[in-house]
C-alpha cells in the first residue's frame, strides 16, 4: 500500500491519505511469548473439554490446575 521509494509522495503524505499514523507504518508485532503460547494452549484444550465454562470456571480451572503442577497431584 504505501511505497517507501516514491518520490512524488512522502511516506507521511502517503500515511495521511490512507488515514492512518507514521508509527503504524514503522511498527513491527514482537509475537507472543512462550509464556502466553502456552496459557493460550491450556486455554484451548480446556474449552474442547468443557465448552460451557465461562471467564470464572475456565480462570478457576486455569488457577487450581498451576497450584497441582504439570502431574495433576497436589
């Protein structure tokens, strides 16, 4: 959409006409991290068991499954 190499347009004319900041066309998504990778995967797998679980249960689940550790024993 914007062209760095125009020389009839600046970048930030260019980003005005579409409407949108300098700082959008610069920015660069860090992903996510591990961290999150992984919550977001515990998240998924849980919902496949139990779909009706809502925010509470599933962050209830979520919290009570970290205190028991990887094995599932207290």
């Amino acid at each position: 959409m914007i062209e760095p190499n125009n020389s009839i347009l600046s970048i930030g004319q260019q980003c005005r006409l579409l409407s949108i900041s300098r700082s959008s066309f610069y920015y660069k998504p860090k992903g996510e991290t591990e961290q999150n990778l992984s919550l977001m995967r515990r998240i998924d797998e849980q919902f496949l068991e139990t779909p009706f679980f809502g925010v509470r249960q599933m962050t209830w689940h979520l919290r009570s499954s970290r205190d028991r550790g990887p094995s599932g024993a207290a």
